[in-house]
C-alpha cells in the first residue's frame, strides 16, 4: 500500500468522522449521512490497496 494512498484514505476516514460528529451535534442528518458515507469510502479505498498489496507478491 502506498504511503499516499494509505493517508488518503486515513484522511477520508477522519474528515467522515468528524462530520458525523459534527451532524450529530447538530442534529443534521444529512451532515451525519454524509460523514458515514466519507467514512465508508475510505475503508474501501484501504481495502482495495491491501488487495493490490496482496496481488503484488
């Protein structure tokens, strides 16, 4: 995995988390859907590159 894509993908994660929280606060759900979702999409971006990784040996 590489170094970028592995921080893209954190940073995905985190910036989910945060508005999930954010909307949770606010009791926007549209903002907490929106976190889930940001939150999920980086899971599988870090998923599909320890497929990569797996692929590569």
């Amino acid at each position: 995995m590489g170094t970028d894509d592995k921080f893209d993908a954190k940073a995905d994660q985190l910036k989910g988390k945060v508005k999930e929280g954010v909307g949770d606060a606010t009791d926007d759900q549209g903002l907490q859907a929106e976190g889930q979702t940001e939150q999920s999409k980086g899971h599988l971006k870090e998923a599909a590159e320890k497929v990569k990784d797996v692929f590569k040996k």
